[in-house]
C-alpha cells in the first residue's frame, strides 16, 4: 500500500445554499480530499482542530480509511467559514472565517508519515506547503492545490513551491491570475516552466485541462441535473486524482489523464450532496459506474 | 451526391478587435456556414446580398464548392454589422446593424434545391426559417440555429420551428433562456419536448453538449494558444456538423457525436483568423489532422 500524505485546513462551514442554512458542515481542504482519496488508497491526515471536534468526524473519517496520527486538537474552536451561494451556484460570497486554532497552524509531520510516496499540499498558505515538504522524504509525487488568497498576498512562496512539486492544481482564473496571460494555453506554459511537471486547470462544470510533456488533455466535467453545493469539489477532484495515482503507482501521461477523469467523477458525487453527505455513502461500484459513463460521454 | 440546403444571412462585418479594425470582412451566418459544410459536401446557398456585393465573395464560395443558384441580387446594399469585441474576446458588443436589402429578406427556394436531404435552417427570423420548410421537399435531416433576438421577440414562432426540425443548434445562454431553466441537463430535456430528436448547445470555448436518445455527450474544444476573431465559430461548428453527416449519409448516434466533432474542428480554425481567412485556406488534410488531434486530446 502506497499511502497518501494530505495536509491542509479542517473546518466547520456555514452554507447559504437556495435560501436553506446548513450549519457545523464538515469542510476543509484536507478534509475534502482525504475523504474522496481514500476512496482508493490508504490516507494519512495532518490538520488541525479544536476540542469541539466531534467523534461522529473522526470517526467518519477512520471508518473511510484515513489515518489520523497527524491530526491535532488545539485549545480553542474549530477553523469555521460561512458562504452564501448565488442561486445557480456559479458564484459565492465569504460571509464570516473565523480562524480559530488555524489562525496558528503549524504542520507537524509524524514520524510514521515523513515517508508517504504521495503527498497532496492541500490548499493552505503556500509558507505552510513548503514547510510541509522540509520535513518529509523524498516523495515520488507532490501535488499542490491553492487558491486566489496566495496568489494576491503569497505570490513569491507560492512561486518557490511551484518549483519543488510534480503537480499544480488551480482553477482558471487563479491560472490567469498567477501568470498574467488570459489564454489558458499559455498561462499553462507559464505556469511549467515554474516548475511542475504537470499542470492541471478545474473549469467547473466545464471540466479541466491537464497540460503535461507536449500534449493537452481536456477532460469535461459529468454534466448533471442535480447540483446542490459545490464546496470542496476542487479538493474532492484532487484528492480523488492523487488517490488513483497512489493506487496504480503509475504516473504515465495515460494514467495521469485517467486520475482526472476520477478526480471529475468523485466530484460530481461531491456536488450532489451538500458537504460530505453524497461522497461519503458512494462505493467502489458507484465511482467505477460513474467512470465509465464519463467514458461513453466524451468518445467518439 | 447529397448536396446541403443553407439558408441564412449574408454580411459585411465591421470587426474591432484587439484595437485594430477590420472593415468589409465577409460574413453571415449562411456564409460561414455554407463555406464550413462545403469542406465536407456540395452546399446550396440562398441568401440575399446588395449589388455592392464583389465578384471575389463569390468566387471564394463558388470555388469551394457552393451552388449560388439562390444567391439573391437586390436593390441597394449587403446586409452591414458592426461589433466591437472585448480584449478577451469573450464578449462583444453590437456599434452598429444595417440591414440593407436583408430587411426585406423573403428566402425563394430554387426549384433545383427543393430536394436537398439535408437542410440547415442558420440564424434568421424564426418566421423566415419556417418559410423555407414550407417551400421544400421532406429532408432527411433538418438543423436550425438560433440566437437570443428571437428568443425574445419570436419565441412562439421558435417553438413551433422547433416542432419541424431535427437537431436544434443554440448556445447555453440561450437554452437557459428558452427553456426558463439554469441547469443545462434539464434545458435539454425542455427542448427536446419541443420537437428535435437532438440538442446541441454551444459552450464556446468550453466546448459543446449533445442531448439526443437517452444519453449525453460533452466534447470540450480544442485550446488554442492563438484566438483572433470568434466571428462565425457557431455557424462554422454548425455547417461543419451538416456537412460531416451530409457526406457520411449516417445519423446513427456515433456519427452525429462525430459530426460535433468536426463542428469543433472547423470552429477552432475559424477562431484563429479574421473572418473566414482561415477557413478558406486550410485543406481537407488539415481538417482530418486536427480532427485527430481532438480524438488523442480527449481519450483517456
């Protein structure tokens, strides 16, 4: 087993979604992706959270395979964020973050995880990633995923860790945003002549672009007729993606295309539900089902 | 043989894009169609254009294979418009319509194109493109395309084309207009009850949907580290879709799923010259290696 290292925030969400509050959802970055990546490989959690984190979390978590050595309860509160979405989902404004322990985050490795062949730096101030990658082995794949915040205050760092991984995970914009180029190819070369080897750009319900070698791959998303909630599909589809890689150990150009097209199909799960409720109770049959109709949706 | 019936507009476009103005650059929704679909098989065109309208637009379709039979020479001028694109391309705005002699516009189907099997009805007064089934045989195949002008003042005339036509061709803001639904699944589904056995709505560069029987196919569009003008993309996907399945005689699901493909292949070169400079130049070796091309872009 090729277990994977994920690090990144845990949090408790407040969701505004159709006129409807949902609150004390469990969210977080490194939540989301460990939850879809130990779909397919065992998982190893660093994070942090308070004394109200509840054992239905940890135990939801454990029960799915993840590994909690790493994760470590602070004195005070759980990271809390509260959204409200528009009405069709295509935007959302942050309403209150409340910090918390997080506020003081300060990844420890634990010894027993220094040597996780896969590591996902989930999205989380890009200073954090690289002290992440200072205290672990040599791993065969690094994935980073990050997000516009970085980019506007951390864009130095987040440049340094672009050069130390294998993988960048970041969402249209946020590729425009870093590179200054409007035309997606471009920012992608770009963005791998930072660093990574390969460079994967989430476009939503429009799917994504895989850049890697001389070669494109554009993947669309699932489409579907029941979109609930929309937050941690970024990190689902990564974690998922690093998931498939860790399981097949093999990071080919193919079999990195086939780990987007499960990263796409964990989170079109993940939308279908609000936080974690559909990618929770889905099984290997449900994923493996929905995989093959996203084959027979894009062949031709 | 099985030539194409198209039926739409015929223009002279004002372009500003990226600063620069283009003046008199030939257009229209027939036109981009018409010089699209005759890649693939021979086209008959009906339009209308003023005596202003040069001998080289002419020879440029005729060379490529289109009958000008119904070709209308009226009084006065070619229909005008002029748009200024944003620097993105992503949106545009209308300086200027002129609509000359297309004002009076009455499409008279020539004798000799009344059993054309297959039929593109471009984007054109709903009204109008009634008018044109009225005048002709029973084709094997029927494609119409619209735009939002009619969804707002010719929706009852839309719907009762919808009723005729085979495949409708439209773009997702305007299926979500039509239809009065956010979700593009459920859109679909809306328009498919009017009528056309298939539905494809348009992304841009995003790519396309196609809804027909009981399954979905997403084809993303090819990126493209050059886009100069997207003037005609629509119509140029729509008239390459006609054309592929015009020479291959075959509206089986697979085939139409390729046509969309080829739609997408043309519609890539469109973007990457002025108005259909580029178009009008590539060969048929140049369409079947993209094509290719967007089959290895999207396997996995």
């Amino acid at each position: 087993m090729r277990p994977i290292l994920i690090v990144g925030s845990i949090a408790f969400d407040t969701l505004h979604l159709g006129g409807k509050c949902h609150s004390k959802v469990l969210g977080g970055s490194a939540t989301y992706a460990s939850m879809s990546a130990a779909h397919f490989n065992p998982v190893q959690l660093v994070g942090v959270v308070g004394q109200d984190f509840p054992d239905s979390a940890t135990k939801l978590l454990r029960d799915r395979g993840v590994d909690l050595a790493g994760l470590e309860i602070a004195q005070g509160e759980t990271f809390h964020w509260e959204g409200r979405y528009s009405e069709d989902l295509s935007s959302r404004e942050t309403l209150r973050t409340d910090l918390n322990v997080f506020a003081d985050f300060k990844p420890k490795i634990p010894q027993s995880f220094r040597k996780a062949p896969f590591v996902m730096l989930g999205n989380i101030d890009p200073t954090l990633q690289i002290e992440v990658l200072e205290q672990i082995d040599k791993p065969a794949f690094v994935l980073a995923d990050t997000m516009n915040l970085w980019i506007d205050i951390r864009q130095n760092e987040l440049k340094t860790l672009c050069s130390r991984v294998d993988m960048l995970v970041l969402n249209d914009e946020e590729a425009r945003q870093l590179t200054d180029k409007a035309n997606l190819v471009h920012a992608a070369k770009a963005l791998r002549a930072l660093g990574p080897k390969q460079v994967v750009i989430k476009k939503g319900e429009h799917g994504a672009l895989l850049f890697q070698n001389d070669e494109v791959f554009a993947l669309p998303a699932l489409p579907l007729a029941s979109v609930v909630d929309p937050t941690g599909a970024g990190d689902t589809f990564a974690g998922a993606l690093i998931g498939y890689l860790a399981r097949s150990n093999d990071l080919s150009s193919n079999s990195v295309r086939r780990s987007l097209a499960y990263g796409s199909v964990l989170a079109s799960f993940c939308v279908e539900g609000v936080g974690m409720e559909r990618v929770s109770k889905i099984s290997t049959a449900d994923v493996d089902a929905r995989y093959e109709q996203l084959r027979g949706l894009t062949s031709f």
